[in-house]
C-alpha cells in the first residue's frame, strides 16, 4: 500500500517544507499532500523547493494563497479542493475554509476528508461514517500538540509530531483497506 504524507498551513517556511519533504524520503511517501495556506513568495527559496522537489507535491488554495502570489513565483494556483482514490476509498483534500457537504461529494462511509485552516489536528469519524483529518501546522501551531503533520500508510491515519515522529495517542485511526 503506498504512503502518504499530509499538510497543511505552512505559510512559505521553507524550513519547515524541508523537513516535510525529508520525511516523505524517509517514509518513502508517494506523494506530499498540502492542504492550503501554502504562500509561496516571490524569490523566496520555498518556491524553488516546491517547484524542484523529488517527491511530487499535490495542493489545494488556502484562504491566503493568493492568485498574484502562485503567478509571481512561476507556480499555479491550486484547486479549491482535489479528489483522488486511495485503498479502495476516496480522498477528498480541501483547505477548510469554505464547506462543502459529504452529500455533495458523494462520499462514503470510510472515504476521507483531508482539510487544514485552523492549525489544530484533529481526527475524527463522522456519523456519516466519513473520516476528517487534520494535520494541524508545521509553521504556525494553535494547539498544545505543537508542530504536527500527517501519514497514512499500512491501513491507518496517524498525526505525528514533527519534532519526534511520535503519533499522537488519541490521533490515530485504524483501517482496513478496501482493495
């Protein structure tokens, strides 16, 4: 089963996109997932990273990334929300701003929303049976967890320090894989 990495709200640290991107070595991750609020500046080194990067970048507009900031810096502006299968069931990634309903998704029990916005991470299960992750912010953290990020790999969602790599004990889900 591939292996994801997950994000959101770096607000252009290059630091911090780094050490993302060092981690999906590490974890030989298909793929980074931004979920908004990435910023990149004009000339900044943060932009050349997202753009050279090895590990393919997927994201999605936050409500600060802006059109003149993506086209200043030679990057397009990401969607508002991206959807892609994933083990049999399907990821929805969005920033968390704006709301969009599972109905109008078409999702199912075990598909998953991945979202950002509020640099909290949370983990739950929706009683339409829907998982809503949030990886909270590796730049700007607003919980007691501090810097976090997310994987999925082998059949379960983690949210992890960004210091340590320790999942978070109440921030993990458990699944099977539907293919």
């Amino acid at each position: 089963m591939d292996t994801l990495l997950f994000s959101s709200d770096l607000h252009g640290s290059s630091s911090k996109l780094t050490t993302l991107l060092e981690k999906a070595n590490t974890f030989q991750a298909k793929t980074l997932l931004l979920a908004g609020d990435t910023c990149p500046s004009e000339g900044s080194t943060f932009s050349e990273i997202l753009r050279t990067s090895i590990v393919p970048i997927v994201m999605v507009r936050g409500n600060c990334d802006t059109q003149y900031a993506f086209h200043a810096t030679g990057l397009t502006l990401p969607p508002l929300i991206r959807r892609f299968p994933f083990s049999g069931r399907t990821i929805i990634m969005i920033h968390g701003d704006r709301y969009f309903s599972p109905e109008e998704l078409g999702l199912r029990p075990q598909d998953i929303v991945l979202s950002g916005h509020t640099h909290c991470p949370s983990l739950t299960i929706g009683g339409d049976g829907v998982i809503y992750v949030n990886p909270g912010s590796p730049s700007y953290p607003r919980s007691s967890y501090g810097e976090t990020y997310g994987i999925i790999e082998n059949g379960k969602i983690e949210i992890r320090s960004l210091a340590t790599d320790i999942p978070l004990p109440d921030l993990q889900y458990y699944f099977m894989p539907l293919i």
